[in-house]
C-alpha cells in the first residue's frame, strides 16, 4: 500500500482563476468525503461504456493509475501489470479488488503524486474531474507519471456535488466542460487525442483522451 510520499514538480501555469476555482462549500474537502459511498455515478450504459474505452486504449502488462477513484475502477478484465488507485476515502479504495495498491490524497491541498517520471502507461479518472481546484497541477502530475506514449482517459457526465464542483464546471454546458479538460491537458504538454460525445443511455458520456505530444525530431 502506497503512503505518504511526496515528489517536487515544477508548477504549471494557472488553468484556473480564483474566481473559477470556487466551491459553494469551501470546508475541508477530505471532511466532505471521509463516509464512504458505494454508490456508483453514472448509470449502468456510462459504465460498460468506459469500460470498453478503457479496452480500446490499454494493453494486457500495462501499468494503470486510477485517480480519484473509490471502490470500483471500470477497468476491463486485463491482465494489467499493476494498477494503483487513489481517492479520498481509504474503506472505498480498500473494496476495490482491482487495485493492486493504493493510497489517500487530497488534490486540492496536495497535487504531488509520490511516483518516478514515466510510472504509467495509462492514466484514468472518471467522474471526478469537476472537483479540481487546480487541474494545472495535477494534470502536470499526471503527464509526468505517463510513459512516453501513455494515455490519459477523463471521463465525466452531468452529475457531480454541486457543492464541491468548481464555479468554472458548474456555469459550463457539457461541451464547455469537455473544453476545459481539453485545455487541462493541453497546459500539461500532451495532445488531445479524442474528445467523446455520446449518450449511451440515460447519462450523458463524455471523455477526452490525451496522450504525451511527439518529440521533435
């Protein structure tokens, strides 16, 4: 089980204003979190959807992160090579048999994550993005622990606790927030692969699909 570690990383420019970063509930996030949930956030079509968005872009020996996640990681029944989760409430993360490891972390207070450049072939996170105050940071985190050709894969719908969503995602339409993740992870130095909009059921899904920019040769 990984701890407490901490990396220095350079900071990114600013994605967000303060303005923009605001929460109608600005009281300690790891608070808001510390019951656990086992409820799931989109609906069953969402899911299977990410799931196999998660089969098209990952391989059998690849190393996954899955990031602000809880006590299901919708990832396909493959071999992976490790998988590591984070989240902010340790029973989830502990109910979820498919993380090899994993660990607590309060993004908004702390961006680092305590891995080597270059840890992941693929970064997931799903249904938690609206959440970040400072997606400069962390999505700079993110790139940083991606292989050379790692993929990132942010999914997201319309639902969210709109007490702890930030302005920014909370005044956007579904496009406009796919644009912000868009922007996130262009500011973090990777190209935009694919941007998803269907509605496989009843929930909306959305995700952007990004991968490290080729080097110059």
């Amino acid at each position: 089980m990984v701890r407490a570690l901490f990396t220095v990383e350079s900071q990114p420019p600013v994605v967000l204003s303060d303005r923009d970063r605001a929460k109608l509930d600005p009281s300690d996030d790891g608070a808001f979190y510390d019951a656990p949930r086992f409820v799931t956030h989109a609906d069953d079509a969402f899911l299977t959807r990410l799931t196999a968005l998660y089969d098209s872009v990952t391989a059998p020996g690849d190393r996954v992160f899955d990031a602000m996640g809880s006590w299901v990681s919708h990832l396909p029944d493959t071999d992976y090579d490790r998988v590591v989760g984070h989240g902010l409430n340790e029973a989830e993360l502990a109910e979820n048999d498919a993380l090899d490891e994993w660990f607590v972390r309060d993004f908004n207070a702390d961006p680092s994550l305590p891995f080597d450049d270059g840890s992941f072939d693929a970064v997931c996170c799903a249904l938690s993005v609206q959440y970040l105050q400072y997606p400069g940071d962390v999505f700079a985190a993110f790139a940083r622990v991606l292989a050379p050709d790692g993929v990132l894969v942010v999914s997201f719908t319309d639902r969210m606790f709109p007490t702890k969503a930030v302005r920014a995602w909370r005044d956007a339409p579904m496009d406009g927030r796919a644009d912000l993740v868009a922007g996130y992870c262009r500011n973090a130095g990777l190209d935009v692969e694919t941007v998803v909009r269907e509605r496989p059921g009843d929930d909306p899904f959305y995700a952007v699909v990004a991968r490290h920019a080729p080097a110059d040769v």
